[in-house]
C-alpha cells in the first residue's frame, strides 16, 4: 500500500517537544508572587505533577535561569538574556526607536511602543526626555487592550464582526471607575478610532492618566504596531494631546512605513 501523506498538523504535532513546553511555562508562573516560590507553589501553578516541576527547575538551574536550594526558587538576571534577544531582534524596536526619542524631545513627554499579543498590549521600547524621571511603563509592562489607546489602535485593523466577537470573548476587567467594559460601546468607540485615525483613552487603563496612540503599519497598510504618548490629567487637558502629541505621533509612524517589513 502507498504511504499516506502526513498533514501539516500531523508534522507540527510530531515537532511539538512537550518538556519544552512545560519548561517554558514554569518559567512563566515566576512572579505571580513577590520573591522566591516552592517547588509546591511553582508546580501548582504551571499545572505539572511536583516531580516534573522539579525536574525542570533542575535543569533550568543548571542552565543558570533560575537559583534555588532545593525549596525555595528564584529567577536569575540571566532571564534576561531572553528578552534581550527579542529586542535585539526587532525590527520594530530598531526602526521606531529614533522616532520615539525624536517624538519624546519635541513633546518633551515619554513616548512609548506596544504591540498587541493575545488581549494584552505589552511596551517594548520607550523614549523619556533626560529632564523627567524614567517612572511609568516599563519594556515588557503589559496593560489589557480594551482600555488603552494602543490597544484600540490596533484592534482597529479588525473588520466590524471580527472586532465584535474579539470584544465580547476578551476578559473585561474594569481598572478604573472609567473604564469602559461593555463590548457594544468598545466597538463604537474602537471603530470611530479607526475613522479618525488615532485612539485618545482618558483615565481607562490607568487613574489620572491620559494617552493618545496611532497605529503602525508597515509597507503594505498592515497595522503591526502602535506609538502613544500620555500625560496626567492635571498637567496635560485631552485637547493638548490631539494638538499637540497627535501631529507629532502620526509624522513618525508615517515616517517609518516603508521601512517595516
């Protein structure tokens, strides 16, 4: 008899390495608490039996992620070697780094770059003018994005039955008193963004703090990004931010799209 032809699930499956699988996410349960975790707690966590769990801390701390004495764990700054690499491998981070630093002088506001992953928008480069205080989102700070102007930037690449389905199945947790978490008023909100081309949230995301984002898209009209800019409530009125931040944060994302592959 011939040989049947493997599907492509049939091949990803067969690829899969589950102890990698499970290595990754045990690393990913580190910081559900403040400082060290048992080997107890770690395996209760990521959902493996205990003696899997300490198998992979073992080998997770012979490769120097992870310290411990047998009971109590911890991550080792070589984690960070990880992150490293991813932004050292982003072109987004390369090619929008300069225009956050040029954005952030000519506003003298920090400037941020987030991209989408799953419902969460996460910051991976920022820009901070040398007279403020490097406080507020850090790279890797993740935020919903329902309620941030980075997030409805780019969920604004969603046609209307995508972005209502996307609203409605998405955990809508309110952060603050003016957090908007019924899915009919997001989509109205998220679609009179994308009209506009830019996306304000006021107080939503975080208390006393305002943003304005605009997608950004690469070469062929792709949104695979979004660069914001934000300020106090008390300091910086929404109406400076749409006359102010706004013309600066469009010039560089436009700047850039025939750059991004």
């Amino acid at each position: 008899m011939p040989k049947l032809k493997r599907s492509e699930s049939d091949e990803r499956a067969t690829d899969f390495v589950e102890s990698l699988d499970r290595g990754l996410r045990l690393l990913q349960c580190f910081g559900i608490t403040a400082g060290p975790m048992t080997l107890s707690d770690l395996a209760r966590a990521a959902e493996l039996p205990r003696a899997t769990a300490r198998r992979m801390l073992f080998t997770l701390q012979r490769g120097g992620f992870v310290s411990g004495d047998g009971k109590l764990f911890s991550l080792t700054p070589h984690v960070l070697t990880l992150a490293a690499s991813y932004l050292r491998s982003s072109q987004l981070v390369t090619v929008l780094q300069p225009v956050l630093d040029r954005v952030a002088t000519a506003a003298n506001e920090i400037s941020s770059l987030a991209v989408l992953d799953g419902d969460e928008v996460v910051f991976i480069a920022r820009s901070s003018p040398a007279r403020m205080f490097s406080g507020g989102l850090e790279i890797g700070y993740r935020l919903p994005a329902f309620c941030t102007s980075v997030g409805r930037a780019m969920l604004g690449q969603l046609d209307d039955a995508e972005l209502a389905a996307r609203l409605t199945a998405t955990k809508r947790e309110a952060l603050t008193p003016q957090t908007v978490t019924d899915p009919k008023v997001l989509l109205a909100r998220t679609v009179a963004d994308r009209a506009q081309g830019y996306s304000l949230v006021d107080r939503e995301a975080e208390p006393h703090f305002r943003s304005i984002s605009v997608p950004v898209r690469r070469y062929d009209g792709v949104i695979v990004a979004a660069i914001n800019m934000g300020a106090h409530v008390d300091r910086v009125p929404a109406q400076e931010l749409i006359e102010r931040f706004l013309p600066l944060l469009r010039e560089g994302a436009e700047a850039v799209r025939s750059q991004l592959l």
